[in-house]
C-alpha cells in the first residue's frame, strides 16, 4: 500500500479497527483487505477507490478491485463496461469473475438492458432459478420465443420459484405453451405449501372470468375452516369456485385432517370426480403426516388418482406405520421407477418382500444397497449378516498431488480469507475449487483444510472425494479432550454424541443456524439458559455458548437430560434434540414400533433426514472407536408405545 494512503487510513482510524471480533490480521497487507470489505458494507465508494488504486502483493488483492467494481455497479452512474469486461477477462475462471458477471447481469436486467444481458449471460456457469428465470425474460424482451417452451418443460419445478420467474411463467401460460388446467394444478400444489400466498399470483394470471373471486381468497387462506362453513349454495357454478373450496380444504387438512375430511364428505356431491379425487389424496396425506390409523385406509380410496411424489411417499409411510407388509409391497412396487429405485423404497420392499415369505426376492434387493455407507445401505447389510465393519484406513497421498493442492489459487485464496474470517466468501473460493477437480485433488484439499483444523471442509471435501471411503477424514473427532470427559461424566456414548455434533455443526465453533442455535452442539440460547439452571452454572450469559467448553457441558447435560425423559432411546433423544421432545414423545404409537419405522414416519422432513444421519454416523464413530463391527438395528431399537397422557 502506498504510504500517504496508509497513513491517512491510520489517521482516521480505519485501518486500526475494521477486524472483527475472531479475525486475525498478521499476514503483510491483510489490514488493507479488511478495510476494503468493510468499506464495502458501508457503501465508501472513497476508501474503495483509494484502497484499489494501491498495489499488495497480497492473495487476495482481485477481492480488493471487485469489491470496488460491485459497488461500481451498486451506484446509478452507467456501469464501465470496459473495466468489467477486463476483471472477467483476466479474472476468467474463477469464483469472482463468476460473482461480478451475476452482479453485472442484475445491473443489466434493472437497467432493461436485456440485448447486452442475453449476450453476458451464457458464460454464466452456475445461474439460480433468479437468474435463469430473468435469462428467460431477457430472451423473450429480445424476441426469442423458444424460451416459452423451455418454462413450459421447467414448470412443474418452479412452484417455488421467485418473483423474477413471474414474467415468463405467465408468459408461458399467455402465449398457449402451458394450459389453463396447468396453472390451476400449480395453485393446488403452492396452496399446500408453508406460502399458500404464493397461490394468489398464480390465480392472478387466469383471466378475470376465471379466477377465484378476490374478495373471497383473503377469506378463504386465512380462515379456511370458518369460510367453509359459511359457503354460498351457488359456489360450484364455476372452476374458480369449486377450486378455492379445494384451497380452504387443504389448508384446513393441514392443521387437521380429520375435520378437512368431514367438511368433504358434506361438499363432495357438489365437487366433479376428479375434484373429489384430488382432495382425498392431500387428506390421505395429512392423516399420514398425522400418523393417524385411518390414514391407509383412505389412501385406498384415492384409487385411480395421480398421486404426487410426497402423497406415494406418505401411501408408503402409513403402511409401514400399521405394519402392513403387503400395502408396504404394493405402494412401493406402484411408484414409478426413479422413485422406486431409491436406497430407502429399495430397502423397505425387501423387508416387505421378506415379511410376506419372499426371502430370496428380499436377499436380491438388500444386495443391491448392501455395503453402501448410509442409513439404508447399513441396515440392508444387516439383514444379510454384514454388520458395520470398522472401515479401512486411508491410502497414502502422492506427495505430488498433496504439492498441487497447496499451490492451487482457489484454495490459497480460501485460506486466507478463512484467516480473515470471512467465511462466506471462504467457503464459495473452497467450493469453486473443487469444481471439476478429480478425487486425489479433492482428498488432498481435505487433508489441507484438516491441517488448517477446518474440520468442516475436511469432512465435506473427502465426501466429495469419495463418500464410500476416506473415512478417517469424513468421520474426524476433535475436541476430544473437551468432550470425552464430559461424554463420561454424563454416562452418554461417545459415538452417538459425535455423530449429533457432526450433524449439527460439523465441528465449527462459530457455528450459528438461522434459528439462532449456536456453536459445536447448536445450542439454542434459551435451551441454554434452562439447561445451565438444570446444572447449577452459575453466571451463565449467552455469550458463553461461543466457548467450545461451555457448549459441550450444555449441549451434553442436554442430551442426558433428554435422553432421561425418553426411555433412555437415542432415536427418540436424536428427535427430541432437533425438534423438541414433546414431539418427540407424540410421534410414538400405540404398539410398540421399530425404531427404524419410527425414524421412517417422523413427519418433519428435516428432523426424519437428521434422526437417519445421526444414527448412521454413531454407528460409523461406534465402529471407528471401538474397531469392532457395529450394528444399526440394535441402535435403533424398539420405541415403545406413548401414554394415555401423550
């Protein structure tokens, strides 16, 4: 850096305060980068200026010039065509030049300049639904109508897609490429949706004649259940009519499924068969969601409707939850084949097959997953007699390539910004990096981020590498001196507790989710709070749940804390942990129930995926520490039934 700069950056005190709390400014130069990313976040188009007109050399001085540029393009000046076409011509290749030519094409699409857009736009290596749908409306803005019939193939994967796709999704629906009963499908799947709102911009796009009448929708979403009672004895004339009545009996459904189900069995004789159909396949569904007994039995009045591929996977679910082996059978064997084919259908039809006497069919299909390192693979394994073994050791890496790794730009670029503690824009360098590189490279990174204890690129870099090896990367046990003690003194496994950790937070001390759960155990702050009275910690603050040593005493008290209050269960504690236990507890059944089946029918997408992952990684830790093959299925247990009072 030039030394008037310097100096003047020191006299106003920039330079001696832009590092954050936990960054390490130590390396010649850093002090300027950080000054540049927080001129950034303040919009000082000054101090970019001064900061970018200097020289480093330092790793990450092209951050220092695309900062710049992105503000560049942020301000209402015409943005320098020139400059920008020469950052992504010498910057060609990397994370950055792929950010500036996403943030110039946002400039381009504000400005409607979409002749200049669509020319930018195909060098664009990974655009998101955003930028493929403004890409769309660049196309259509030029005269390119071939773009109608690609959103006419794409339509059925944008029910979630934001505004930008708006545009050419109506579009589509206008010009005849996509038909009218295909915008009011769209509206029934988006108002079975956590944002039935989303269902109102779809409606909008039918003609005035057609669409729900507006006044009743805000009725109809928000107060399903209280609009339904009130109906109008001419609401059936019209499609618009009858499919809002669909929209508040869905949205009722959600909440309770039983109730959606009698309103129906009072409007059906004014609804069409297909209409009729429709709707008893999304109760069908909430029931099994709601882990009702009738369930299944109205799964079998859906016969003869198009299912969707949730509805088949819950016509599964609530057969396997009344252990009814051939409804198991049968719903598995109508899925169409790419669903079919998935580890867990796979696994769950040869258990199936085996319970109705096929045995040999059974053998066939769990040696088909048999071997392979995740839930299913684990369990299907069993059942032929294949415990989890204590896997391999790690091959040596060929110095060369470990040598390649360490000089590759990418990763360099990462590191330092992981010293700065920049971690998102560490993060997107380290994944760019590993973009079309193949495993040798990839495992050497591994063992790089390893050596630099970032213990989360460690574990997703040799999963990248190879998720059937490499498992002393992807499996790793830090902290021990930390956690084992405490593992101990609570009388929890050590196995599973670091099978939860590296679910939770892959072992990054910083760690913080969007609902506010921070460091190695995410540790919601009042859970905390609670849990530190529960102990005796005095002086407790919620500060403390950064330090890895106050996370673990809280984070495993917790864990024995569950785990007492639920039959002393992992699978039942692994649910509580993420979802809470009293859900925990009402997901039981009446009859006793595998603890495989269990984690099977938890009706929360995200808590059923983690209840299979935790469990998975305890029996790999289990395997790994004790060097002697585990098993799953003992793991998993039985979960007794709840209580009259649960």
């Amino acid at each position: 850096m030039k030394k008037g700069v310097t100096a003047a950056l020191l006299a106003v005190g920039l330079l001696a305060s832009t590092a954050a709390p936990g960054q390490t400014v130590s390396e010649p130069g850093d002090t300027r980068i950080v000054a540049a990313r927080e001129a950034l976040r303040k919009g000082d188009q000054r101090m970019l200026e001064q900061l970018a007109a200097t020289t480093g050399p330092h790793v990450l001085d092209v951050y220092v010039r695309y900062w710049r540029l992105v503000n560049v393009l942020a301000r209402p000046e015409p943005a320098p065509d020139a400059e920008l076409d020469a950052f992504l011509h010498a910057e060609a290749g990397t994370v950055l030049a792929e950010r500036l030519r996403a943030d110039w094409l946002r400039r381009l699409a504000k400005d409607g300049d979409w002749a200049r857009f669509v020319t930018l736009y195909p060098a664009l290596r990974n655009p998101d639904y955003e930028m493929r749908c403004t890409a769309w409306t660049a196309r259509l803005m030029t005269g390119d109508r071939s773009a109608l019939e690609e959103v006419a193939q794409q339509w059925r994967t944008l029910d979630d897609a934001p505004a930008a796709c708006d545009t050419p999704l109506r579009a589509a629906f206008e010009s005849g490429s996509v038909s009218e009963d295909a915008v009011w499908q769209r509206a029934r799947r988006q108002v079975d949706t956590r944002k039935p709102d989303d269902a109102r911009i779809t409606w909008r796009w039918l003609p005035a004649e057609a669409a729900p009448a507006a006044a009743q929708v805000e009725h109809a979403l928000k107060s399903p259940g209280a609009w339904l009672d009130r109906l109008p004895a001419n609401f059936s004339v019209t499609r618009g009519g009858r499919e809002l009545v669909l929209a508040a009996l869905t949205r009722v459904a959600r909440e309770d499924s039983r109730g959606a189900y009698d309103r129906l069995l009072r409007l059906q004789d004014r609804l069409g068969r297909e209409e009729r159909g429709h709707m008893m396949a999304v109760i069908a569904m909430h029931a099994a969601l709601d882990q009702f007994p009738e369930a299944l039995g109205l799964y079998r009045a859906t016969a003869g409707v198009e299912l969707t591929p949730l509805q088949r996977a819950w016509r599964v679910r609530a057969a396997l939850r009344a252990l009814d082996w051939k409804g198991v059978r049968d719903a598995i064997e109508a899925l169409p084949d790419g669903e079919r084919e998935a580890p867990e259908w796979t696994y769950w039809l040869g258990r199936a097959h085996a319970a109705t006497g096929n045995r040999t069919e059974a053998e066939a299909l769990f040696a088909r997953i048999a071997g392979e390192p995740h839930f299913y693979g684990i369990l299907a394994g069993e059942e032929l007699g294949q415990p989890f073994s204590p896997p391999p050791s790690n091959g040596l890496l060929p110095a060369a390539r470990l040598a390649e790794a360490e000089n590759d730009p990418g990763l360099q670029r990462a590191l330092a910004l992981y010293r700065l503690d920049m971690r998102t824009e560490a993060i997107r360098e380290w994944i760019w990096a590993l973009q079309d590189r193949d495993e040798p490279f990839r495992l050497a990174a591994a063992h790089i981020a390893l050596r630099n204890e970032l213990y989360d690129r460690a574990i997703n870099t040799a999963e990248l590498a190879n998720p059937r090896a490499n498992f002393e990367l992807r499996f790793l046990t830090p902290y021990r001196d930390l956690i084992e003690p405490q593992v101990r003194s609570q009388g929890l496994d050590l196995a599973w507790i670091y099978g939860l950790m590296r679910q939770e937070s892959r072992f990054v001390v910083p760690a913080r989710s969007s609902a506010g759960a921070q460091g190695l155990m995410q540790v919601m702050p009042a859970t905390g709070k609670w849990v530190a009275g529960q102990i005796g910690l005095r002086n407790y603050s919620q500060s403390m749940l950064a330090d890895p040593d106050t996370n673990i005493l809280l984070g495993t008290s917790y864990m024995r804390l569950i785990l007492e209050g639920l039959d002393n269960h992992p699978v039942l504690a692994s649910a509580g942990y993420n979802a809470g236990p009293g859900r925990a507890r009402r997901w039981r059944d009446e009859k006793p129930l595998e603890g495989a089946i269990y984690a099977e029918t938890i009706p929360f997408d995200e808590t059923r995926d983690y209840v299979r992952k935790v469990m998975t990684n305890a029996v790999i830790y289990g395997a790994m520490l004790d060097r002697r093959p585990q098993s799953l299925k003992d793991r998993l247990g039985v979960v007794s039934p709840r209580t009259a009072r649960e």
